[in-house]
C-alpha cells in the first residue's frame, strides 16, 4: 500500500506517464467513431456533454432574452406616470413572470448548464457522469419552460409575484390555473435542477483526472460543488412548499389557511429558506467563474486560492441562516430579527474575501482588457455596489422603510446583474473560443460591454432614489405630481440601453457562435485542462494532474495528451467510457462504461413534462397516462444499466488494469443513490418544520392515536430495513432470495404505510378539517409516493430476475433498491413518530 | 384647502424616508445616511484599491498583490464596519420595536383589498368609531396601530412617520408611530396585494390636540343627513348593502363607512382629490379608475342622479 493513499493505489504509477512509442494505428479513429454526434433530426438524443452543454446555455440565455424582453415591457410601461401600455392585469402577470423566469428559467439553469459545458472539460474526463441524467433534466426543462412561459399568451401567467405568497394565492383570491401553472411548472423545473445537482457533484467527486486532488481541483469545481450541495438543501424546501399550496388549492388542506389553523407565514419560512441561498446557489458558480477567468487574463495565479474556496463554504454556509431578512416587516419576535441581522451581515464577509481576492490578483498579474477582462472588471464593482445597498438593508431598522421599495430593486438587481449577469457574459466571451470554431468579436463585445455596463447604472442607479421617494415594488402605474417621473423615465432610458448591448451579443452569436466542429483553441493562454486540444470525445487521453494550473506549469502537457500518452489513449472497453476516481485523491478505481444516445431519456422527459402540464390544465386521465408513460420510459432506460462487461478488466494506458463494474461506495451509482435520499430526507426535514410550526400556532394540543398499530407500524418499517439490507447481502444464494427479500421490504413499507393512514383516519382527523389533518395527511401522502416507488422498484427487480439479470456478478441494482427501500422505512418511523411526540406536549 | 394639503402630502421631494416628521422615523433617517456613508467610504476604498491594483507602478501592485490585502481589507476592515452597524442596528431595532404604552391611542387598520377600514378603539380595545382610507391623529403623541388583515397580506407604510408592518390574516402586528408637526402624511401598501395593489394609499393627518379633539368630536356624530334626491338615489341604488352612513338606513359593512365621506382628503384610497368632480366620475366608472376594484361601475345612473348623489355624499361632512 502506498504512503497516505486513499484507495491503496500504488502513486508511482503516474511515473509511467507521458508514456513513451507510437500509439497503434486505428485508436484515434475508434475514439473518434465512438463518440460522434448523432446525425440529422436525430441531434435531440445527443447525450454527450459537448452537445447537451451548449444547447442547455443556449436554452438559458433564450430565457434571458425573454424575461428581458418582459423587462422593457414594464420599463415602457412606468415611462410615464399613468401610462397605457400594459393595462394593470397583464402587468401583473408580467412581473411575476419577469421574476420568475429570471430566477427560475435563466439564473439557475443557466450556472448549471455552464457546469455540465465546462466541468467534464476542466476534470479531464470524457463526459459526465450521467450524461442522460444531464439531458433529461435539460429536455424536461426546456418543455417545461416553453410551456409555463407560453401561458403568458393566453392571459394564464400566474399573477401572485415570484414569491407567491398565500393567501394571495390560494383558490380563494387566484381562482383560475394561473398560479397552478406557476406551482406545478416551476416545482417540475426544481426536479431539474436538482438531477443538474446530483450530476455536478459525482461529477467533481469521482470523475476527475488521475492525481487532481482536492488541493488541485480547479476554483470552478469547487463553487459548483458548493453550489450542488446547495441546491440539494435548499431546493427541498421550496418543492414542499408547492406542494402544498397546490395540495391547499386542489383538494382544500387548509396549510397557509388562518381561518383553519393554517398560517400564511408557513410559506414565507418554507420558500425563503430557499429563496435566499438561491441568491448565492445564482452567485457562488458566476464567482467560480471570476476567479478562473480573472488569473487567466491577468496572467497569475489566484491570489488566496485557498481562502477564496474557504468563502465559498462559508457562503454555502451562513447562507442558510439568513432566510428571514426577508421577512423583517413581518412582526418576527425582536431576538430572532437579531440573529438574522447578524447572519444576513456576516455572509457579507465571504464576499469580501472574493472582492480583494480578485483585486489582490489583479495586482500581483497584469490586467488585460479584453472583452472578459471589462466583463469582470464590470462585474466586480457592480457587485459591490450591490453588496453595500445589501448591507444596508441587512440592518433591521433601515429594511422597514426599504422594504418592498424601488430601493431594493435597485439592490437586488445590482447583485445579480454584477454576481451573476456580467459574469456570465464574461465566461461565454471566455470559453466560446473551447466550443466554437471562432472567438467571438472584440470589437462588438466591447459594445455589448460598454451598453451593457452604461445601461445597468442607468436604469438601476435612479431606484435606490425612487424607493426613498415612496414608489413601492410591483405597481404597474404611479400618480403624477410626485416628483417619480425623472427617476423613472432614466430608468426606462437605461433598460433601453442595457438591452441594445445584448442585442449587439446576439448578432455577435449570430455571426461567429459555430459549435460542435473544431475548436477555436486556447486564445486567451488559460490555464485549466478545458483548453487542452480536444473533440468530441474531449480529450484523447487523460492526463496526471499535478498543480492547479497545469497549461501552465507543464508546457509539453497538450503535446503528450493529444499525442495519447495519458490514461485512455483509446477505448479499451470499444465503448463509450470515462474513469472513475476517487473523491479525495483522485486515484484510479474503476472505469465507467457510459451510454451511446438514445430516445428513452427524450421521450421521459417529454412525458413528465405532460404529467406536470396536464394536470395543471385539469386533464386528469390524460396526465396519469403521461405518468405512467414516463416512468415506462425510464424503466427501459435503466434497463441497458448495470450489466457487466465481457472485459472484467481493461488496461487503461501503461499497463495499469482497472475493473470495469462498480458498486457500493465506489461507483457513482451509489452516490448519486445516497444524493437523492438526502434531497428526500430535506424534503422530510421540511415537512417536520412544518408540523412542529403549525403546532406551535395551534390553540388546542394537537393528539395523535397511539396503541397496538403504533407499535405494528413500527415493527414493520423496522423489519424492512433489516430485508432490504440482507437482499444484497445473500446474493451468493439463489437469486430467489434476494429478489422475496426485496420485495418483502417493498410490502412491509406499504403496509405500514396503509396501517398508519387508517388509523389516522378512525381517530377522525380528515385533511381538510384543520392544519393538523393537512400536514398529517401531506406527511402520509409524501411516504406514500416513496412507497409507490419502492413498489415500482421491487416489480422492477422481479422482472430483472425473470430475465436472468439478478446474480452475484451485478450487485448494484439491488444494493440501490434496498438503500432505497431502507430510507423509506426509516422515513415511514419518522412520520409515525412526529405527531406522537408532539401529541404529548401541550402547543 | 383640503385637496392643497392632501398634494403636499404626495410630493415626492424630500424623499419621504429621508424627511421623518416624528420620533419613530426620526433615526431612521439619521441611520439610512450613516448607511450611506458607510457604502461610499466602502466603494472608495474598493475603487482605489482596484485603480492601484490596474494602473500603479509595478512595485506597488507587487505590494498590494498578496494575501496581506484580503486579510486586511476582504475580512479585517468590513469585520470592524459590520460590527459597529451591527451594534447600532440592532439597540435602534430594540428600541423602535417597544410594546405599547398605556397611553397610546389605539387605532385598528384593517388591510382589505384594496382600501383600508380604519376604526378607533378605546382603552379597552373596543370600537369607538370607524372610518376608511385617512387616519387621524393628534401631534406629540403616539398612537399605537393594530394591523389586521382579513383577506391577503398587506403592508402598512408611512414613510414620514414610521417603517412599515405587514398585515397578516390570523395575526395582529402592532405598529407605533407619532407625528410631531399637523399636516397630512401619505402612506400606501408596501406588500404586493394582487390587482390594484398600486393603487392602495391613504393619508395620516396630524391636528394640533385640540383640532383633534374637534374632529372626533364631529366624526363620532352620526352624518347630518338632510333630506335630498342625492340620498334617495343612493339609497334607490342599493348602495347601502355595502356602504354604511351612520344615521341612515345604509348600514353595509363590506365597503368603506361612508358617514363623514365629503370630509375625507382622497377619494378611493388615497388616489383622487375629493370634490364632486372626482365623486361623480368614481361612482360612475370607478373600474375605469381603478381597475379590480370591488365597486361595481354605475354607468346606468344618469347625470342628473349622479350629480345629486355626489353633491349628497359631499355634503357628509
């Protein structure tokens, strides 16, 4: 065993490397063959990186225009004080939509996409991790997106602000499906975004180049690491909380309801501990990108490299203890408002260490000012400025009059033009020479720049003085003879501008955006491994990775990668495939076989999108056969998984053999498994919140049936998790074993389940009754969607065996299985457990 | 006069939260100019130091291109600016959110949509008198408002006099403020309230105590209500199902009291100036006006009648 290996790896076998001798004919050519796009119509099962990557930032920047475009509506509208461009309902809807596709359709996809573009590239591997995960997500996405944005034409938008708070959003004051289509589009859109999660993190975890350890993961994988574990926190939340509200619209569970023990603040709570690390899940991989781009233009490294990854954990950090600043007009209890205060300031910190990290690296390289040079530069003060007008209304006293003002319009648009916006538009100026033909213009990028930079101030400058003159948020028109029609028509003038900079982008993309071919090169001397020579199969092989910078620091490096003399020269397996490694060190553990296109993921994708859409549209039957449809479609699409190759081992460059079937802890399987049980577990979490928070608004004490079926329901969940642990365990049995095992675990959850629902309902509490037969029941409702899955699972792992594909050789199916169905047992003891603890403590 | 008072009171310059006119606005204001010298001492240093960091002379940015700089500027020098904001934000935040006193007069505001009802409760807590759309107070002292809501959330917010509270269904947030000077103070909606959220203001007005005295003297009378073709057409037309005038048969509770109505400075929550002109055109398409609201259109009123009906209502002094 090797000194301080992680995984007993032998290090000196990166000493082979650059191997030496000519590499056998036909190899490139293979490599080449295996991993060519798709050709013709067939483009949309494209799986691989390369494509999914850009048509998902594509698909991003189509919502900016978009919502933008929105923008100059409203902006065109508050021109002039009682003006008639958009009547009062419809500017409504507009702003709301404005809001929502900003944060929802552009903000976080568009971070996420540039994960999926750039993150294979940087990590030297061939692809991500689940390359049709990524592409689901993006195609669910994008119908999804289409479709909620279209409800705009037909007057359907939702109205109720991007926030969408209850009451003003229950049945009783939005009667039609427009906040329906914001609930069940948007939560749809969220499972997107989390699968884009999933992907990101096993991607940085475990499939990086050989010897990148944690000290020489790029800055960029870091803030996406921060950034998916974010949003596998945060996101829960927020899916809850649509959840329920749509649950309180369809079927009347009174949960934000006051005239039935339900509260309205039980939203602000639930979307706001979401909805501010959406700020920084939006910040932290743009500020990834500032400190990748800022050393590659000016030459040098990134001055506090180590400080800059500790502030985006303390970003990812305190950025879950600030949700209620939003909330600081809302009469919260004084000690509370405290805490929150100090925290929202706090998180300030990290943010200052990113500012005078750039500025300190500025200083030691030299700057060049070419269009990313402005573009981060722009950014960084816009940044700050937005940071400082943050700060100020950190501060409680100051929130209660800027509160819902222009003031933080003003605010909240500096931080995410200058955190997010510029930054963005400085890595598509950066890295469009990685996936296109050619650079894009420095001639119009500095137009788009210098418009784009004027503009913002312009429009956004006037708010912080309109919200101090008393013009509150989401008016659609204002009296004249109150001194706001200067600061907004500058405004307006400024919005005009900005958006003659993007259009000057767009020709620029127009004119010179040419991807999937060869690649510009690395036109601005970066550093990182994505500007290594490459195609479609990314790099021809994999290099040992030895500092943080090694375009840098190994000059023969691109020679002796194109040339084949790294990791996988070729394609030993004659498949699509990537190395796995491991988390810390990096170290050679296994190779990943990975799909070829294919039309199961598309085809999922298109008819979860369905379900969604049709049931917000009230086509009941119609969505239960789109459900059903899609979980057909990835049936058949984890049907080609987990089967062992012929090759057991394959050597992956000078001699080194490595397995090729993984399980448990060491394949990215197992972890993406482990992932979504904990975006299961938060969503549970939330929900506990939940009870214990109406609990504590109730008058009267809460009771809860306790006797023999408490003690049953207990027992059972509790000898599930022992079945589904001993499935895998007894595979080297008949496989008979395994699979009545498996599905014992699936009946004894659902039993359980069943057992427990009734006896809740022969003590009497129905859902609509009061909040607590709302979260009750929702509590029931979520195990019992686990348990349909589980349920889904175990028929699954029969028809597997059926076909001969349970054995001692393939272990994964059935370890993720019973993981799975061990989660839901424990979460079946939780929510059997909840209710009657509480029962015993008067509220 | 009334109109001239009620315009003065929606001018935009001073801003309003940088012109407080009482003791719970005041800091306030000294805060947010503290904030903003903060920002701009903070931009400097930012500006000067990038301004070195690009054009200095290459010894200087050598000096200026470590670590030392994030330590020192990044988390040294904005730990000291936070905490002292911190200590301040946090005594005036205890400070401005003390309970009510005994003292306080008490005024309930409900939120409704979108338009305020406005009632004014005895020691007790109970209703003494009830109003819409304007609050009246009396100067130097401090009147304590209970925020209530009964349909969605709505926000309170009197710039001059205080910060704003929200107004929650199932919850009562109680909100101090005080008027050192008489005039009229506008305040609006803060919380997005759906439809014609833009269009939810109201006036507070401030009467030296012994004009206060005078008003809710008069106020508390139930309406002088002569006999008139206005008041026959207002009750023909059924207005009384919503509108209540005290001391005639109108006793509707779903819209504004209506009883001193021609006394009131605005008409449709805080957005007309209030004479017949503005009473006519309001009764005769108030959705043109005010699109959502919950007054029907009467367009099928002739002149004749909408013209008596303004005069009488106007006459409710």
């Amino acid at each position: 065993m090797s000194e301080g290996s992680e995984t007993g790896f032998d290090r000196s076998i990166y000493d082979r490397f650059p191997t030496k001798g000519r590499r056998p004919k036909g190899e490139l050519e293979q490599l080449r063959e295996i991993w060519c796009g798709p050709k013709g119509w067939q483009w949309i099962t494209a799986i691989n990186n390369n494509f999914v990557g850009v048509y998902y930032v594509g698909a991003a920047m189509l919502f900016f225009v978009l919502a933008g475009v929105l923008a100059l509506v409203m902006r065109a509208q508050l021109a002039l004080p009682l003006n008639g461009v958009l009547p009062q309902e419809t500017y409504n809807q507009v702003f709301t939509m404005h809001g929502t596709v900003m944060m929802f359709l552009f903000a976080v996809p568009a971070v996420e996409a540039l994960g999926v573009l750039l993150l294979p590239q940087m990590l030297g591997a061939r692809d991500l991790p689940f390359p049709r995960l990524s592409a689901y997500a993006f195609w669910a996405y994008l119908i999804g997106g289409l479709a909620f944005f279209c409800s705009l034409f037909f007057g359907l938008a939702p109205d109720g602000g991007w926030f969408m708070y209850p009451p003003l959003t229950s049945t009783t004051y939005s009667p039609g499906i427009n906040a329906d289509f914001w609930l069940l589009g948007i939560g749809f859109i969220e499972i997107s975004a989390i699968a884009g999660a999933i992907e990101i993190i096993v991607g940085v975890l475990k499939t990086r180049a050989p010897g990148m350890s944690l000290d020489k993961l790029p800055i960029f994988a870091w803030a996406m690491l921060v950034f998916a574990g974010m949003i596998i926190i945060a996101f829960p939340s927020v899916i809850l909380a649509t959840t329920l509200l749509e649950l309180e619209r369809a079927l009347n569970w009174p949960f934000f309801d006051a005239t039935r023990g339900g509260d309205p603040m039980l939203w602000q709570h639930l979307f706001w501990f979401f909805g501010h690390p959406e700020v920084y899940i939006i910040f932290l991989p743009a500020a990834g990108a500032m400190s990748t781009m800022i050393p590659a233009v000016a030459r040098t490294p990134l001055v506090g490299h180590w400080m800059v990854v500790l502030a985006f954990l303390a970003t990812g950090f305190i950025s879950f203890g600030v949700w209620a600043h939003h909330m600081f007009t809302t009469g919260l209890p004084g000690a509370s408002v405290g805490v929150f205060s100090a925290a929202s300031m706090a998180v300030s910190l990290p943010a200052g260490v990113q500012v005078f990290a750039w500025i300190a690296t500025v200083a030691s390289g030299k700057m060049r000012f070419n269009t990313p040079g402005l573009f981060v530069l722009g950014s960084l003060l816009i940044f700050v400025m937005g940071g400082l007008t943050g700060v100020m209304a950190a501060m409680v006293p100051f929130d209660w009059q800027a509160h819902d003002t222009y003031f933080i319009v003003a605010h909240l648009h500096y931080v995410l033009i200058g955190g997010m916006v510029f930054p963005l538009f400085a890595a598509i100026y950066y890295w469009t020479p990685m996936v296109s033909s050619r650079p894009l213009s420095e001639r119009l990028g500095r137009w788009t720049f210098w418009l784009m930079f004027a503009g913002m101030h312009l429009a956004f400058l006037p708010m912080h003085l309109s919200g101090l003159m008393g013009m509150p948020r989401r008016v659609w028109t204002y009296a004249p003879g109150r001194d706001l029609e200067l600061p907004n028509l500058i405004s307006t003038v400024g919005a005009f501008l900005f958006a003659a900079g993007v259009l000057i982008w767009i020709i620029d993309m127009v004119r010179n955006f040419r991807p999937f071919g060869s690649d510009a090169g690395n036109v601005y001397d970066g550093p990182g491994l994505e500007w290594l020579p490459a195609e479609l199969y990314s790099v021809r092989s994999i290099p040992v990775v030895k500092s943080l910078y090694p375009l840098w620091d190994q000059k023969t490096l691109a020679r002796d990668v194109e040339a084949g003399r790294y990791f996988l020269p070729g394609a030993p397996t004659g498949g699509r495939e990537t190395l796995v490694t491991s988390p810390v060190q990096a170290e050679p553990q296994h190779l990943l076989p990975m799909p070829k296109p294919s039309g199961w993921h598309v085809w999922a994708a298109v008819f979860t999108a369905g379900f969604f859409l049709l049931l917000t549209v009230q086509a009941y039957a119609a969505s239960i056969v789109s459900a059903v449809l899609a979980t057909y479609c990835v049936i058949r699409w984890c049907w080609f998984l987990d089967h062992p190759l012929p090759q057991k081992e394959v050597d992956v460059g000078a001699g080194l053999m490595l397995k090729t079937y993984a399980s448990g802890p060491s394949s990215t399987g197992w972890w993406a498994m482990v992932i979504t049980l904990v975006v299961a577990g938060m969503v549970l979490a939330m929900s506990v919140f939940s009870y214990v928070f109406l609990w504590s608004r109730s008058q009267a004490s809460w009771s809860a049936p306790i006797g023999a079926e408490t003690l049953a329901v207990a027992a059972m969940n509790l000898v599930a998790v022992l079945c589904a642990w001993l499935a895998s365990r007894v595979l080297a049995k008949p496989p008979r074993l395994t699979v009545m095992l498996t599905v014992a675990a699936g009946a004894l959850v659902a039993g359980a389940w069943w057992i427990d629902l009734k006896t809740w309902q022969g003590a009497g509490l129905s859902p609509d009754l009061n909040a607590q037969g709302a979260i009750v029941h929702a509590m029931a409702a979520w195990q019992g969607f686990f348990v349909a899955v589980g349920a889904i699972m175990a028929v699954y792992v029969v028809l597997r065996w059926l076909f001969g594909y349970v054995g001692p050789d393939r272990p994964a199916t059935i370890q993720l299985v019973g993981l799975f169905h061990a989660y839901v047992a424990a979460q079946g003891l939780v929510t059997l457990g909840v209710p009657r603890l509480f029962a015993a403590v008067p509220a | 006069m009334t109109t001239r008072a009620a315009d003065e009171s929606f001018k935009g310059w001073p801003p309003p939260v940088l012109d407080p006119a009482g003791p719970f606005a005041a800091p306030l204001n000294t805060l947010t100019w503290g904030l903003l010298a903060m920002a701009a001492l903070v931009m400097v240093v930012v500006l000067v130091a990038l301004a070195f960091a690009l054009f200095a002379p290459r010894p200087w940015r050598k000096r200026l291109g470590g670590e030392k700089l994030i330590w020192i500027a990044g988390l040294g020098f904005p730990v000291v600016v936070l905490s002292v904001l911190l200590v301040w934000g946090l005594s005036l935040t205890n400070k401005l959110s003390e309970r009510p006193q005994p003292g306080d007069l008490r005024v309930r505001v409900t939120g409704e949509m979108w338009w305020w009802r406005v009632a004014y409760l005895d020691a007790a807590g109970r209703e003494v008198l009830q109003d819409a759309n304007e609050i009246h107070v009396p100067v130097g002292r401090t009147v304590a408002i209970e925020l209530e809501s009964t349909d969605v959330i709505h926000s309170f917010w009197v710039p001059r006099l205080a910060g704003k509270l929200d107004m929650i269904p199932g919850r009562r947030n109680i909100l101090r403020i005080q008027a050192d000077k008489a005039g009229t103070y506008s305040g609006q909606c803060a919380e997005y309230c759906g439809g014609a959220h833009a269009l939810m203001a109201f006036v507070v007005i401030a009467h030296a105590p012994e004009d206060y005295a005078r008003w809710r003297a008069r106020a508390e009378r139930p309406a002088l209500a002569q006999p008139s073709t206005g008041a026959v057409v207002f009750e023909k037309s059924g207005c009384g199902a919503c509108h209540t005038i005290r001391g005639t048969s109108a006793n509707g509770v779903a819209g504004p009291d209506l009883t001193h109505v021609g006394s009131r400075h605005t008409l449709g929550a805080g957005i007309l100036p209030n004479n017949a002109g503005t009473m006519s055109g309001w009764i005769a398409d108030s959705q043109a006006i005010k699109p959502g609201n919950r007054m029907p259109a009467y367009p099928v009123l002739s002149g004749q009648d909408l013209r008596a009906m303004s005069a009488y209502l106007e006459s409710l002094k």
